[in-house]
C-alpha cells in the first residue's frame, strides 16, 4: 500500500508541473516540442507516459580529455609524477631477510632464526648453521618437522626473551643436556633470547 501511494504522490506531482508549464502564455503552441509525450485532448499526460518519464535516469555529463588535464593542472598535488602507472613505478628494495638472521640448513633446503635465537649448540653440530644458503627457504615449522632427528626448541615468555626473568634451573639443565639444537621459541616461533642482567654482569 504505501509503495502505491508513493507511485501515485509521484504521479500527482509530474502532472501538476506538467500543468504549470503548459499554462504558461506561449508554451501551449510549443508543447509537441516542450513535453517529451504526448496530451490527452483534456490536456491531461497518460499515466504511462509519465510513469516512463520518472523512471529515467539522469544523464550526466561525460568530461573530456581536455577538461581532465586542466583539472589535473590546477591540481599539481594530487596529479604530480608520484602517481604513476604500477607497471612504470619502481619498487623500492626489499629488506634482507638474512642480514638480522642465523640460517639452518642442509644440502636440500633452510630456514632462518632470528640471532641470538640457539640457545644450545652440541658439539659437532656447528655444521647446520651455515653461511650460503642452498634450496628453498621453508618455513620455520616445515623445516623442523623435516629435522627433529637434530633440532629441537624450547618454550620461553617474552619475559625471558628479554633477559627480564631467568630460565628455571631444571629448564636450563635440560638444555645444557640436549644432544639436539635447542631453538628458543615463543609461541611456536623462534625469538631471540637476550641475557639477564646477572649474566651479563658475570660475563664482565
């Protein structure tokens, strides 16, 4: 119901302008070209006719090619060689992903941990770490599911990460034990673990 009386409001209206206009001295001699349909001989539009006239849509005006330069020329700003087409911009380099890191590897594949990140290297297996990488670049949790047989981590907070909070002492045998290398990890992923103020002070 209130969509009828919408249509028929809307209706109502078109035909009072239509009305207006055609009261106007002169435009009724001019009608066949001022009114986009055709009047009853009451002077009166279809319901049709008006009903295809208020469903149009409005027809914008397209800019040229010559107007959009003037726009972009009083808008240095907005439209200056910062804005370039992707294919002609050149993208900056992209930061080393090595250069902050310690590569594990072996002859088929690597992954990086972040330095400081080993907390326990055994004896005669300083050989996995290496310098020149070779293969492809596995993630952290694809490359030690591939070598448990010499790779382990251990679970730290960020407290511990940070050298704010000690290891517990049976934490740290263990590790000191392990014929694996032990990677520090928070949350599944390897962490730098930074020295307590205490052992820094020994170290001294």
């Amino acid at each position: 119901m209130r969509l009828g009386s919408n249509i028929y409001a809307l209706c109502a209206s078109v035909y009072v302008v239509v009305i207006l206009v055609l009261s106007i001295p002169g435009v009724e001699g001019q009608q066949a070209v001022a009114t986009p349909f055709k009047l009853k001989k009451n002077g009166a539009p279809s319901l049709k006719d008006i009903l295809r006239l208020v469903s149009q849509a409005p027809v914008a005006d397209r800019i040229t090619d010559a107007e959009l330069e003037k726009i972009k020329a009083a808008s240095p700003i907005l439209y200056d060689e910062r804005f370039r087409k992707t294919e002609e911009a050149k993208m900056p380099p992209r930061g080393d992903l090595y250069r902050n890191s310690t590569i594990l590897g072996v002859a088929q594949f690597h992954t990086i941990v972040p330095d400081h990140a080993i907390v326990h290297m055994p004896e005669g297996m300083e050989h996995y770490v290496i310098d020149d990488p070779q293969g492809p670049l596995l993630f952290w949790n694809d490359f030690l599911g591939k070598n448990l047989g010499w790779l382990t981590t251990q679970e730290i907070s960020l407290d511990q990460a940070s050298g704010k909070e000690k290891l517990p002492t049976l934490v740290e045998e263990q590790i000191r034990q392990s014929e694996l290398i032990v990677v520090a990890t928070h949350k599944g992923f390897p962490i730098s673990m930074l020295p307590t103020v205490e052992e820094l002070t020994t170290s001294q």
